[in-house]
C-alpha cells in the first residue's frame, strides 16, 4: 500500500466507519496514528552508544532497553530521534534524525541521518523505512575537527565536552568519506528545496547547512552574527582572560527552520533567547537563498513563559576549571519550541511546549500555534501568534489513539509538524531513545510506571476550520 493511499483510507474510513460530528461542530479529532516501535535499529549499520555514561545506562534500562555496562550498547544504529519530517515522493515522506543521545559527548557513534519513510497508517505494522541517508563531508566543508577525521580542520575550543572521543566503528572504513556524527553537529529541523537539496537547522553552531539529495555537505555552515553557542567550533577561548562568551543557551539553536511556498526564503527559529534578549523572546530570521544572506534584522515569537538562557557558570574546561569564572547561573526556562512549518507566504505552524514527560510533574503544555509574520511591521517585530491544537486534548471520539476521549502527546520533545491539506496536520514525537518514557508514565496515576522506551508515535489531526494554505513548489 502506498503512503498516499494509506493517508486516504485514514481519512476516509475515519469519516465513514466510525461518524463524528460534522466538521462545524468538531473543531479538531484525532483521524490516523501510526507507531514505531522504540527498539527499531537500521539493519547491517554498526554498533551504536559505546560512549553513553554508566548513569544513562541505568536510565536505559530502567526503561527496558538493557545494554551492557560498558562499550557499546546497542548492536547497530536506532531508528529514533525524529526531529523533522518534509514531504517525499509517492506519498512517503523525509524524516531528519537528530544527532542520537541529545549530546555530543554521548554521540560520537551515532551517524547523522536523513530516512526516507512510508508512515503506512492503519497498518499494524506501523511505518516502515524505505530508504537511509548518511550525511557525510568528503568536500571539507566543514571547518573544524569531526570524529571520523582528527587531520583536518582546527581545533575545538577547550570545553569539557569537546573531547574527542576514540574513533568508533560508525565512521567506516574510508576515511575520505567524512561521515557526520553527532557529536559533529546537532541537526534539528529541515526543508526539501525546489532543487531536491536540503537546508538543516542546526544547533551547536547554531548554522544553516545545505545538503545534496544524497547526503553530502555542499558548503560552508551558515553562521549567525553575533550568536553563538557553548557548542559552537569557532569560539575562541584560549585566551582566558578575553573568552569570547556564548550568547545562546546549549542545544538551543535552530529548532525551526520553514521554507516560504515559493522557495525562495528560509523561516529559522531559535529555540533559547539570545542572552541580551528577553527570556520570553526568541528570534526568528529570514534567509534569502538566491543571495546567501539573512535578512536585515529580525523577527520575534513571543513565547507563553520564559526560554533557557545561556549558563556560562557550568562551563569548565578538560581540567575542570570553570571558564567563565565570574558569571552566575541564569533560571530555568520552562518552555522551549519544537518546529517551525509554512503554511502559506505569511503564517507559520510553531510547537511550543513545556519541558515535562520523562519525570514525576506530568506535563502541562504542548501547544501548535499558528503565527503570522505579517503583522510583525506594526507590533514592534513580533509576530501574530494564535493557538491552533492542545496535544494534550486532541479530541479522538473515533478512538483511533485508544487513550481515552481526549488523546494526548505526552512526551517531553514533539519535533515534528507539517500541513497536508487546508485542515490536516501531521505531528510527530522526538522519542529521546532510550532515555525517554512520557507514554507509560502517562498510563499509571502516580506516573511511576512500570517503565517503558517511548515508540515514536506519528498522528495525524482534522481541522474544523480550514487554513488558508498554499500548496509549495515542487
């Protein structure tokens, strides 16, 4: 069965065998789920998380994912961490995988992926992988030292986290390859150009990283001026009495990336506020791709609490020493966003969510909003922001989600949001494997277990009230 007959029978038989109130009355249900299971690996690829620490371990299989306590822990790469998915062919779609274990330390054996997959809803067998893509640098253009090449590039600033690890078996055996792992680059969003080349929002940096169809990097990383992670390879801290600062929080770059319908300009979010910006107040830049340069200036998502802001009190070098001595830790920030979608020349899709899911507070907050960028010119920049679906309370009087009448995504990282039609929206979780467990958590009233991996879970939700979207180029 095709994806794009699949996406029809879920959307027919949802209208049919099982009746629901007429679209004026039903504002939004849940109409297709699919589910792939949390210990899905990519078959004959090499050994995956030999650099996970003994504390993540136990968190590993405290969730029944059970590993050894040393080398590696999984015997071949997992198929998780979805954090992005853009249309395909034949109704499949491209699903961008994060950089593996949410850290670059941890994530050194985790080779950077883009898969092609068929969601195949209503199959119980939930949705299959049609084809892989490792994201690899032959052309060099990267310009720092990567795992998979200790010769090339300069240095990574003197971190903590910056230690290059042993050179793991995810790096193959030609080294001219330059395959990417996560601890090279954190990708985090993406978008298919007209030409069939991607464009990935990245976080270390944060950067913009255009991409071929088969996965080679085609030029330098797009930086952003004057903002630059704790991550990022190019701050210079050599000089301890003149380090250069971070001004953005780690992991907390390009979270967003949207491509207009046209194809002409890239919408990228950051996911933290700059430390000079207000906390509640994130950036949003606009890049236009025929003149390889982001707009003047920028605009602003104003967000419902406050984001993480950069902690430069936690930073210490490979001896422990603190780099930035003087400074003091900022608050928490309790929200961050999860993607970044066009819908039309001017609106947006964004998720916004609260950072609960893994642990005891059950979560609270995980929203889609519809934003409209023009009417940033008469509100000082900021962008029209409306909500438009609680996932916490989809309404699925079908019973589609078998999660009760009100079907939830109760996970800490949802990643994934795209507009099918003028009222259907595919949203997809980041299952955080296999450290993640929002859904059995959610299954017991003390949100004590037991314990399971979270499965990546891909729904697809009707709108009562059409959008006003504009199909993209092909």
């Amino acid at each position: 069965m095709t994806g794009r007959l699949a996406l029809a029978l879920a959307l027919g038989l949802c209208a049919t065998a099982h009746p629901v109130a007429p679209a004026d009355r039903q504002q939004t249900r849940l109409v297709a789920r699919s589910v792939l299971p949390a210990t899905t690996s990519r078959a004959g690829s090499p050994a995956s998380g030999a650099f996970l620490s003994a504390a993540e371990r136990r968190t590993a299989a405290s969730n029944g994912v059970r590993g050894p306590a040393s080398g590696p822990y999984r015997d071949a790469q997992p198929v998780q961490g979805f954090s992005s998915m853009v249309p395909a062919d034949a109704g499949t779609w491209w699903v961008l995988a994060d950089n593996g274990y949410a850290w670059r330390a941890n994530s050194a054996d985790f080779q950077l992926v883009f898969y092609r997959l068929d969601a195949r809803f209503g199959d119980p067998g939930g949705p299959g992988i049609v084809e892989t893509i490792v994201l690899r640098d032959p052309d060099r253009h990267l310009g720092w030292t990567i795992v998979c090449d200790r010769e090339s590039g300069t240095r990574l600033p003197e971190f903590a986290f910056n230690a290059l690890p042993p050179v793991p078996p995810a790096c193959g055996d030609d080294a001219r390859a330059r395959i990417l792992t996560g601890f090279d680059l954190d990708p985090e969003s993406f978008v298919r150009a007209p030409d069939g080349t991607f464009w990935v929002g990245e976080e270390f940096g944060p950067f913009l990283i255009h991409v071929s169809a088969d996965g080679r990097v085609l030029a330098p990383p797009v930086q952003v001026p004057g903002v630059r992670s704790p991550q990022n390879p190019f701050l210079a801290i050599s000089d301890r009495t003149h380090a250069e600062r971070p001004t953005l929080a780690a992991s907390r770059g390009f979270e967003g990336v949207a491509i207009s319908p046209d194809g002409e300009r890239l919408y990228a979010l950051l996911e933290g506020a700059v430390a000079e910006d207000d906390a509640q107040d994130l950036r949003l830049y606009v890049y236009d791709l025929a003149k390889r340069a982001f707009a003047h200036g920028v605009l602003k998502v104003r967000l419902e609490m406050a984001s993480q802001k950069v902690d430069l009190a936690s930073l210490t070098d490979a001896a422990g020493a603190r780099v930035y001595p003087d400074a003091v830790a900022p608050p928490p920030g309790p929200v961050s966003i999860g993607e970044l979608k066009a819908v039309n020349d001017r609106q947006l899709l964004l998720i916004e969510r609260d950072n609960h899911g893994d642990d005891l507070p059950a979560p609270r907050f995980k929203k889609v909003f519809l934003l409209d960028t023009s009417r940033a010119t008469a509100h000082d920049g900021y962008v029209g922001k409306t909500p438009l679906v609680d996932l916490l309370a989809i309404p699925d009087p079908s019973g589609i989600g078998d999660d009760g009448e009100f079907f939830r995504l109760p996970f800490y990282t949802i990643e994934s949001v795209h507009l099918l039609d003028d009222r259907t929206l595919l949203v997809a979780t980041d299952n955080n494997f296999p450290f993640s467990n929002g859904r059995s958590r959610s299954r017991s009233l003390d949100r004590s277990g037991p314990l399971h991996a979270d499965d990546t879970e891909i729904v697809l939700v009707r709108l009562g009230t059409p959008l006003d979207f504009t199909v993209p180029l092909p």
